[in-house]
C-alpha cells in the first residue's frame, strides 16, 4: 500500500476513535463531493493530497505527505457555524503533535486550515465547508 495512502487511512481511523463534541463518520475518498441532500448529515472526508520526497540519507529517503480533512454539511442559518468550527477545531486538537496509532512510523508535522469556511460553499448552497490539511513525515 502506499505510503500516503496508509496515512490517510489511519487518520480516518484515528478521528473516528476519537471524542468529538459531534458524532463524526470519518471517510476516506478521493473526491469529496457530495449531494445538498448528502450534506443533511455531517461528512467528514479524508483525502490523500500530496507526497514531496526528498534524500534522508544515502538509502533513505523522507516522504513529507499532506492529507485533507474536509468537513461539511448543509446549514440551516448562519449560528451553526460555530460548532462547526469547534468541532473542525477539536479534529486539529486530536490530531497534532500525536503520532497515528495505524502508522506509527509516521510523524506529525503541522495542520494549517484552509479555507476556515468556504465563502463560495456558504453563499451558493448554505453548505459549510472546511478543510485542514495535515502533514505527517515518513522516513524509508
């Protein structure tokens, strides 16, 4: 399996071990593009992003691997938005500094967030959209 691919299936894992102020079904997928009616109920995506390898050693190398946690769901009004962005939050609380207990040999990174809501998402279909991406280093 790939070495990015099995990152992000051990994120998936791992968030949904997790306690979260809201129940989450994380899910790995390659394109996360749902329906208005799929977004009724929260999605948590997780998404392979990139892979950038560089020399470690003269027989190893670092490969530095991005994954996307994508939530969304359809809003009613605009007062829902803060839980949501607590519970994007508390995903990123969950996840960094912390290895993966599925790839152990993967190190955390950093998490940046962005877009914190998609503006787009929000005027043109009520649905909110977040995305962190998360950085995990792998040496092979």
């Amino acid at each position: 399996m790939s070495t990015i691919i099995a990152i992000a299936d051990a994120v998936a894992a791992h968030l949904n071990a997790g306690t979260f102020s809201q129940p989450i079904s994380a899910e790995r997928v390659y394109q996360p593009a749902f329906t208005l009616e799929e977004l009724k109920d929260l999605r948590v995506s997780v998404v392979p992003r990139s892979t950038a390898i560089t020399t470690a050693s003269r027989d190893s190398s670092t490969f530095e691997c991005a994954v996307d946690v994508g939530v969304q769901k359809k809003i009613g009004d605009e007062s829902e938005i803060n839980g949501l962005l607590d519970l994007v939050e508390e995903i990123a609380d969950h996840l960094r500094l912390k290895r993966l207990p599925g790839a152990p040999e993967a190190a955390w990174v950093a998490i940046t967030h962005e877009p914190v809501a998609s503006t787009d998402a929000l005027v043109e279909h009520r649905a909110f959209t977040s995305v962190l991406t998360v950085t995990y280093r792998v040496r092979r």
